[in-house]
C-alpha cells in the first residue's frame, strides 16, 4: 500500500470511531447484527477463486459490504493523489465521502463479524487519477451503481433491523450521487440516468451490479445464490 494511502487511513480513522453514531445505530443493534452474523456457513470462495457472498440476510450485507469496500478504496486514492486543478471546496466534499465510506465499509465488517467476505483487491487501472473528468465520471458511475444497488436488493432483506441501516446508508449514497452528478454537470443531481419519469430512482439487479463492480476488482465477486 503506498504511504500517501496509509496517512488518508490515518485521517479517516478519526471519523471511523464514531460510526456507529454516524450510523443512527445503537452498540446493542450492531451486537445483535454481530450474533446474528456468527455463522460462517454463507461465506465462501468458489474454485475459480471468486468470493460468492452467500445466501439470505447475510448475503446481502455482504454485497453491501463488498460495494463499500470498493468505494473507500477509490476515495482513499482520490484524497491521497488529489487530481490536478482540484479547488478547496471539491476537496472538502470528497473528503466529506472518502469519510463516509470508510465508515460504512467498517460498519459492515462489524455487523458481519466472522461472516464477512475477504478483504477485496481493487482495480483502478482505468482511472486516470490525476484527470478531473476520469476521477468524477469514476465517482459518478460508482455513486449510481450504489444506490441502484441497495434499491434493487432491498426488498430481499428480511430483518427489520438491517433493512433500516440499508435505508440510512442508501439515503448518504443518493446524496454523494447527487452531489458527484452536480460537479461534473451543473443542475444533474437528479437526472433522468438515474430517477424515472415517476419521480423513482431506478434499481439494478444483484448480478448487473456485481458484473460492473468486478471491472474494478481484482478480487471477482458472486452471488450464486441469488
């Protein structure tokens, strides 16, 4: 890991000891999603070397985790070698989400506990970091895959409980698309890419999401039981 990466860590790990305020979630709500996680029977690795994220509730916070996972990876380097020209503000802003990133991945491997997939290996190798454009567009199509993400794979959550820390965390997401979205073009924080003609914003399937995510990982992930 370079050292530039290792001093963000530092800088987000401020912010990391409070997610779980930050979360709106209670120690004894995040206990029970830990207990509730001690079974290892929904973590696996395939033999081509993917990590499947299992079945159920546990399976679904794992593809939760696996997405939070590749966004605090892309924030971290974004802060850490700052694209050139980058103003004050737009640096305080990424900041702001490098942060939030980082304190979601982490509440996830904490409600998982021992069923929480690897951690995963990143894939930047498209992204032209020290370019605006390269490192906004990359912003964009993650901030979307996300929040279509946890939108299309809400409904197959069963525990009350995690459906109301997915509607938290997705609710932050929508923001950072809207905010990205808004950067790269004034006046697109809702545009019609991502909200429908219904005033909705649009969902994607666990397999579409996952074949998009696994462009910018090393590590593939699957879900085989979804």
């Amino acid at each position: 890991m370079k050292p530039e990466i290792n001093q963000s860590l530092g800088e987000a790990n401020m912010a990391r000891r409070s997610f779980l305020r930050y979360a709106g979630a209670s120690a004894a709500t995040v206990a029970v999603m830990g207990v509730a996680a001690s079974c290892k029977k929904d973590r696996g690795v395939t033999v081509d070397g993917t990590i499947d994220i299992g079945s159920g509730d546990i399976g679904i916070l794992n593809y939760a985790y696996a997405l939070e996972q590749l966004e605090a990876a892309f924030y971290l380097q974004v802060i850490a070698t700052p694209y050139s020209g980058i103003s004050s503000i737009e640096t305080s802003y990424l900041t702001d989400i490098r942060d939030h990133e980082v304190l979601h991945r982490d509440f996830f491997k904490a409600a998982l506990g021992t069923s929480a997939i690897i951690g995963l290996t990143t894939d930047f190798s498209s992204i032209n970091f020290s370019d605006r454009t390269s490192v906004l567009s990359a912003a964009k199509l993650l901030e979307d895959t996300g929040v279509t993400a946890y939108d299309g794979a809400g409904y197959l959550i069963k525990d009350a409980g995690y459906l109301t820390i997915a509607g938290k965390i997705v609710s932050v997401e929508a923001r950072h698309a809207a905010l990205i979205s808004n950067l790269l073009v004034a006046g697109s924080f809702a545009a019609s890419d991502q909200v429908d003609a219904n005033g909705l914003n649009k969902a994607a399937s666990i397999k579409d999401v996952l074949a998009g995510a696994n462009g910018f990982l090393k590590t593939k992930v699957s879900a085989s039981k979804f």
